[in-house]
C-alpha cells in the first residue's frame, strides 16, 4: 500500500493467504483458534456461575 509508511516486505502467495510464520503473516492465533479459545472462557465462567448457584442457600 501507498502512503502507510513503515518498512515493505515482498510477500508470496503463501504468506499472503495465512501461511508461514506459525500459520499467519502477523503471528499470534487464528480466527478460529480465537473463537475456540473465547468460548472456552465464556463456558468456564458459567460452569463457575451454576457451581456458585448450586451452592448458595435459596432465600426464604
């Protein structure tokens, strides 16, 4: 790209559709090893929420 600045790098067609340095041109995760990762969390929080419900007294 034109007038971004910053250093430019010549990049193969692997690079440009995710390949090479672990998978993506940037590093760090991929969509859906994202995703994965993110729903992982959001069931361990309710998991925790119904243990933590289970266990409180109801109120009268």
């Amino acid at each position: 790209m034109l007038g971004v600045g910053g250093s430019r790098k010549n990049l193969g067609r692997e690079a440009l559709r995710g390949g090479g340095r672990g998978g993506r041109v940037g590093g760090g995760l991929d969509p859906q090893a994202q995703k994965r990762e993110l729903l992982r969390k959001l069931q361990e929080k309710r998991q925790q929420r119904r243990r933590e419900g289970d266990t409180a007294e109801p109120s009268a």
